[in-house]
C-alpha cells in the first residue's frame, strides 16, 4: 500500500474498515446457518491468499490448490475423530469396523497429540506442496505445463483417497461435527460461533503474513519471475527455491484453510479433491484482482455468497453464471473488480460522464509546496 | 503367449481410446499452444450427437440402414464439434493467443456453460442451434457471385442468418415432436446401443476381443491415418505445419494465418467429437463423460513432447498398457512367485483408480530425465 496514490489508500482503508465493521456484526445479525456460510466461506478466503500469492505474484498457475486444502482438512478430522473415539471398541473411530480394522493405521498415532495436528495441518500440505513444486521446477516445466500437472497431481490425490476405505473411510470421508472438542460438539452452535471468529482472526493474521511475503525483496523477486523467469535467472538468482518457497507457502495456507472449512463444514471428504473446486479458487483470486491480496479475500467471499444465494433461487442457472465469470473476467477485466478499481478506469469513466477530473501534479512536487507554505 | 496377447491387446484397447481423445488435443496444443479444457465437453458433444443420430436412424424410414448408423454418426460428430469448436475459435480464443492461461480459464468457463447447456437444454433445441449455426456458416460461402454484385453484402449475411435460424427451429420442432426423448431437458445419462454386429466377441487364438474395441482401434486408425495424411500431404497441412513453424514469415508470404488458425481448431475439435463416438460405445453418456478424460489426454501430451504425433501414439499406447499392467495387477500373473513385500505393493496397486496414481507417478519420474516429454522439439530456444 505505501507506494499507492493517497486517494487509492483511503479507498482500501474504507474497505478494511468496512470488512472488520461486517465480521464484528455478523454474529450479531446472522442466523447460525447463515453465520456458519460466511465462516466457511471466509476460510475459503485463506485458500484464495495462497493462490493470489503463487498466480497473482509469481505467475504459477496451480489447478491442484484442492490437494493441499484437503491434506489440512483430514489433518483436523483425524484429530478430532481420535479425540472423540476413546470409549469406542478398540478405541479407534467408528468406520474401521465396517472395514474389518482392528488396529490403527500406523500414520493416525501422531494425530492423538493435539499440538503435532495444530503444526501438521499447515506443515504436511507444505512439504508436500513444496516437494511437488521442486520436482516439478527442477526441470524448468512452467506456464501451461505446470498447471496441467497440478491438475493431474490432484486427480492422482483424488483417486488415491477415494480408493482407500481401510485406512481413511476412503470416497465417504471423515465426519467432523459429531466429534468432541474441549466437551463439546464441533457441530453444534456455540462451536461454530467461536470457529466463525477464530476463522475470521486467521484470515486477518493470513493477509499479514502474506503482505509480509509480497513487500519486501521476496515479492520483488516473484513478480520477476512472473514477467520474466530467464531475466531473474540471468541476474544471479534462483527461481526454483523461490518459486519452491511461494508454493510450500500457498500450500500451507490452502492447509489452514482445508482444517478451517472442514470444522465448519461438518465433514473433509475426496470430493474437495474434485477438479472443479481447485479451478473455482482461481477464477476467485481472478474476480477480485490477481495481485491484490485483498481482492483474494473479497473475491472468495463474495463469490461463494453469490454461489449460495444464487443456487437457493435458481439451482441450474449458477454453472452458466460462473462458465460466464471465467470468460468475462479474462477477457475484459483481466485485472479483476480491485484491480479495476484502482486503475484509472473508473476516473475515466466519470469524466465521461462529466465529472471533472482534479489536476494532478508529482506527488513529490505537492510535497514540497506544503512544506514551503508551512515555513 | 496368451497371457501377453490378451494384455497387450487390453493395453491398446485403452491406449486407443486415450489416443483418440488426446489426437485433437495434441494438434490444437501442439501446433496452436492452446489450452483446451473444454475438449473434454467437446468429446461430451461427439457422444450426445451419436445419441441423437442412433435415435434418428430409429425412426421408421431409416430403419432399414440402422445398422450403419455408427458411421454415419462419425461425420456428424465431427461435424458438430468441429462447428462449435470454430465458434469458441472465432468467439473467445482468437482474442486471447500468446496467453495460454488465460485461454485454459476462458475454455474452463465454456465447459462449464456446455455441461449446464446439455443438463438443461433439450437435444433437439441443441441440434436446432448446431444446424442453424452450420447452415448460417456455409450458406454465404455457397451462394453464387452474381448475389454479391447486386445486393450488398450485410444484406446477404443477415438473410443467411434469418433462413438458418429458420431451418433451425424447423430442425428443433420437428424432432422434437418427431422424438419425445429429444424434446425434454434431462441431467440424467443416456445409453447409445451398440448395433447388433458390434456387440459380442471376436475369437481368434482362444482369447474372446469384443468387437466393441476392435471397432474403436480401427476408428483411431484412421484417424490418426487421416490426420497424418492431412498434415504432411494436404496443401492445407502444409500451411498449418509453416504457420507452426513461423507464423509472421508464413503470414509474410501469404498464408492467410486466421483461416490456418480455424482450420486447425475445427479439425481439433472435430476429432473430440470422434472421440466422442468411441467414448459412447463404451459406456453411457452424461453431462460429465468428457472430464474423465481431459486430464489423461493432457498427460499423453505431456509425456509424448508437445507437437508430435509420433510421440502422442507411442504415448497413449504407453499409458494404456501400464495402466492395464498395473490396474489388472498381471505383474503377479506374470511372475507369480515374486518376494512378499513386492508382490504386497503390486497388489495395492491393482485397481483401476490406483492405477492411476501410479502410472502419474512413473510420468513424473520420466520427466524428471526428460522435461519436455519423449521427442522435445529441438531448436535453440531459451524457453521451451
């Protein structure tokens, strides 16, 4: 925000100011269905900062965000079904019985300690994401190829999930709201109240961290290697830790936020593996702005709010609206809503309409006028 | 011997099918570098036409020639998803060459509206549109000289129109009071029924091959015959094979490159459609059937280096074999008495859907020596 023109500063601060004024009353005015909507969609807004962070800023395409999202959310599940299956026989979940399993699997013992979930759910899918992305940048694949291979990375996940009934309830999924968490049930409405609010402190603490990323020498260092890998390349850095790091990073977020939406959804199943979900994450980073960690944030939740709306009026026109979002917003707003806004197209747009546009001159030489009307 | 046999034969059955799929893919990726995500929705619509054709060729005055009615879908397939594909051409892609991320998004959101269209549109309302679009595509090319040095030429274009849209609505209404199927919106999958000679098996060295597949090798065959004699022999081949090459010096010596670049993107989409027509042979036909294969026609491309047909068929035949190796777990078959904890792993693998996981796991190794697939384009290129 530092380097933008003073007007564009008082516009995002009215946004910011207008986010925190609707999250402090949303409890307040909403309904906990509608509430437990907003909080699942503000997780989907962690999610949507990662990918900003790898597309908007670095220029990698990732079709395969779903992968990392729901490794999260099966990190949180399995917390929470061990912690609530202590007086089942076995002492193991439900499920395994209807699959003949007597023991626990073997990767489930270290989710019975709650402080190695609270790490893993942002640590696996990192590892996993970063390892994904050096194998896959070692060999300079990029653009187009590398997004094809993210897509087929997250059917691979798909299939791998969906096939496995003994060790992770396989295409059902794990249940998260009848489970216990401190005495009470995650499903229940005092729970979602506080995941609403720990959801939306976390999304806070999210764009933070990733402005944190994009200001300083590192988010230089992605845009160059957005608008030109083999000028970086030649300049003496490497764009493969670089572009390893922002993937882990996105990863890692898409974690937080798969455990997040996971409690407040009730269940992680394969199917937020499906190739659909994963492009929907980008076209939300692209109705926003690419580029603007913001516009992620507003993107995803205003999207998904619509999608609901939407599909509780008219449940077959949604897939046409969103097939029309894809096409529209690349071939006419390629900069996204925020993006828009802060070009100078709307000022354009009101001077044709008449409204006279103020004289501008180098901020450096306003500068200078006041401090000589204040001597 | 039979063993092999029979699992080579299951090997290409499938590489066939992937072939087929990935062969308009891999001349619209290879030669234009355009992501199509919507293929897949463009084989949905190759299939759905074989529906309709199937259910046309019903009626009683074609009764008689209902057994031919599969090639006869062939061309129709290739017919509509070629016109469609030129439409998206023409309409959205053309605007977006040289960003090949954003035309993958542009072409998601086309899928999209094509799947929604199939679920809540009529087929004979879809066929009307195909036919009118057809009819308004060709009709201003058809019309004799002698139309153009009287009337001027806005004139013509909207009277072709208004008689296409015309025919189309007469196309719509009366299959669908000809057909009632045809005249409802329905989500739900339908069934094309083989004609009687296709179905059963063909016995040859006491292995059953059912015809069904045999007849899906021989249209891959062909196609990918006629594509090749399309591209190396055909003056127009030639064009998009210098287009490819070298667009503004083709461009400079007159090769018109917007008519090479939707030729190429009809020609792709019109093999989707064929595509199509296989992929409804063997299983029923719903909304979806095209998002099945979309990922693995874009990992043959991948791993057969991009713009090659060689490396396309050799990689399709690759992955359908290891997918058959692997899913029918006939490694154990093969070698029975192999060590325990290998023969475990073989056996984890031994399903369809594990499979899969596993053949993308040896394309990511083969890549990880090879970048830029099995015949990289050689050139001296900073970027591949």
């Amino acid at each position: 925000m530092k380097n933008l023109p003073k007007s564009s500063r008082w516009f995002l601060l009215l946004i910011w100011i207008t986010i925190i004024a609707a999250i402090i009353a949303a409890p307040a005015l909403l309904p906990v269905f509608r509430l437990n909507l907003l909080g699942r969609y503000l997780s989907l807004a962690i999610v949507a900062l990662g990918v900003d962070l790898i597309w908007g800023y670095a220029g990698l395409l990732s079709l395969g965000q779903g992968i990392f999202f729901t490794l999260g959310g099966y990190c949180a599940a399995m917390y929470l079904q061990l912690n609530s299956s202590s007086d089942l026989p076995n002492g193991i979940p439900e499920f395994f019985a209807l699959y003949g399993v007597k023991e626990l699997p073997f990767f489930w013992e270290p989710f019975k300690s709650p402080i190695f979930t609270l790490i893993a759910i942002w640590l696996i899918p990192a590892l996993v994401a970063g390892t994904l992305g050096f194998l896959v940048f070692r060999n300079r694949i990029k653009g187009v190829y590398f997004s094809i291979l993210t897509q087929a990375a997250l059917l691979v996940f798909f299939n791998f999930f969906n096939g496995q009934q003994k060790l992770i309830n396989g295409t059902n999924g794990l249940k998260t709201d009848v489970t216990q968490l401190f005495g009470q049930m995650v499903g229940s409405d005092s729970m979602q109240r506080w995941f609403f609010w720990l959801t939306a402190i976390i999304v806070v603490i999210a764009w933070f961290f990733a402005r944190w990323v994009v200001r300083d020498r590192f988010g230089n260092v992605l845009i160059g290697i957005r608008d030109d890998e083999p000028r970086v390349r030649f300049t003496g850095y490497n764009p493969t830790l670089f572009k390893t790091i922002v993937f882990g990073i996105a990863g890692g977020l898409a974690g937080i936020s798969g455990a997040l939406y996971t409690v407040q959804s009730g269940i992680v199943s394969p199917q937020f593996m499906t190739v659909p979900f994963s492009i929907e994450m980008v076209i939300w980073v692209a109705v926003g702005g690419r580029g603007t960690l913001l516009g992620a944030i507003l993107g995803a939740v205003a999207i998904n709010y619509a999608k609901s709306l939407v599909s509780e009026a008219l449940p077959a026109s949604w897939m046409f609206i969103q097939g029309g979002l894809f096409i529209l917003v690349v071939t006419a707003l390629p900069e996204g809503v925020l993006g828009w806004l802060q070009s100078d197209r709307p000022r354009n747009l009101l001077t044709r309409l008449g409204v006279s546009r103020p004289v501008s001159t180098y901020p450096s030489l306003e500068a200078e006028s006041k401090q000589e009307v204040k001597k | 011997m039979q063993l092999i046999l029979e699992s080579l034969f299951n090997g290409v059955a499938i590489g066939s099918v992937l072939l087929i799929a990935a062969l308009g893919l891999a001349i619209v990726f290879g030669l234009m570098g355009v992501i199509n995500l919507a293929h897949g929705e463009l084989m949905m619509l190759g299939a759905y036409s074989t529906y309709v054709t199937q259910l046309i060729f019903k009626l009683p005055a074609l009764k008689p020639f209902y057994n031919a009615y599969v090639i006869v879908a062939i061309a129709v397939a290739f017919v509509v998803s070629g016109i469609v594909g030129i439409l998206l051409e023409r309409s959205i892609i053309r605007r977006l060459y040289g960003d090949p991320l954003e035309t993958l998004l542009a072409t998601w959101g086309v899928s999209l509206i094509l799947q929604q269209f199939v679920r809540s549109v009529p087929l004979a309302y879809g066929t009307g549109l195909v036919v009118a679009l057809l009819i308004g595509m060709l009709l201003p090319i058809g019309l004799p000289k002698k139309l153009y040095e009287k009337f001027s030429g806005r004139i013509i274009r909207l009277a072709c129109w208004a008689i296409s849209a015309l025919l189309g609505v007469l196309t719509s209404n009366s299959l669908s009071t000809a057909i009632s199927k045809l005249g409802r919106a329905s989500a739900r999958n339908v069934d094309v029924t083989a004609p009687s000679w296709m179905r059963g098996g063909f016995d040859l060295w006491n292995i059953t091959f059912p015809i069904t597949r045999l007849v899906i090798i021989v249209i891959t065959l062909i196609a990918v015959l006629g594509v090749t004699w399309f591209l190396k022999k055909s003056v127009w081949g030639i064009r998009i094979r210098a287009v490819t090459q070298n667009r503004s010096m083709s461009d400079c010596l007159g090769i018109s490159t917007e008519t090479v670049d939707v030729l190429t993107f009809g020609i792709g989409s019109g093999l989707a459609g064929v595509a199509g027509v296989a992929v409804s042979l063997l299983g029923s036909v719903g909304p979806n059937v095209g998002g099945s294969y979309i990922v693995g026609c874009f990992m043959v491309v991948v791993l057969g280096g991009v713009g090659n047909l060689l490396g396309t068929i050799i990689a399709s035949f690759a992955i359908g074999i290891m997918t058959d190796l692997i899913g029918a777990g006939r490694l154990l078959t093969i070698w029975p008495d192999m060590p325990t904890p290998l023969a475990s792993a073989v056996d984890f693998f031994a399903t369809t859907s594990m499979a899969r996981v596993m053949v993308f796991a040896l394309i990511v190794i083969f890549l990880q020596f090879r970048p830029a697939g099995l015949f990289p384009q050689k050139g001296r290129m900073v970027e591949v």
